[in-house]
C-alpha cells in the first residue's frame, strides 16, 4: 500500500493537471531556482484554477508534505526557503509581527 501512495503522488508530482513541472525541480539546490521554476511553470500553465501564485505555492507545499520524513533536514529547510523566495516573487511577503 505505502507504494501505491508513493506512485501516487509522485505521478500528481510529475504529471500535475494544474501545470507541467520543469524536470528536477525539486532536486535543485538553490530555493531560489526552484522558486524560479514553480513560477514560470504557473504561469504558462492554462490549465490552473487559481492564481500563478496559489499553483506554485500549492505545488510546493504539495510537495513538502508528500515527502514527510524522507526531506533531510536540509532538503526541507531549502524547499521551505523556497516558500519564501515565491512569496518575494509574486509580492506577497509575509505581514511583519512588529
């Protein structure tokens, strides 16, 4: 069973209905070159339903929880960062605490 839903989500990974994904995407070191990827992919996607920022982020995070345990420390902390860089990119910064 835990194969089936490892094939599952990597197919949704890799085969998304929302947008095509550039391969290894998630394999790049840099959070902001993931975040780069996940935000052309979104936006030359005409299949997503909801804003390039939502798709992207969605994706990622996607991603994140699909992954669990098996995310190093950090392989998590730079796909988290890439959370981030996404944020910066469409202007949607976190509001400050202050």
């Amino acid at each position: 069973m835990a194969e089936s839903k490892k094939k599952w989500s990597q197919d949704v990974t890799e085969n998304s209905d929302a947008m095509d994904l550039e391969e290894g995407v998630f394999k790049q070191r840099s959070a902001r070159k993931i975040a780069q990827s996940l935000r052309r992919s979104a936006e030359a996607s005409d299949r997503r339903k909801s804003s390039p920022f939502q798709s992207a982020m969605s994706m990622l995070t996607f991603y994140i929880n699909r992954a669990g345990d098996q995310l190093s420390d950090s392989r998590r902390a730079t796909l988290e960062k890439a959370k981030d860089e996404l944020r910066k990119d469409f202007d949607k910064a976190p509001k400050s605490d202050g």
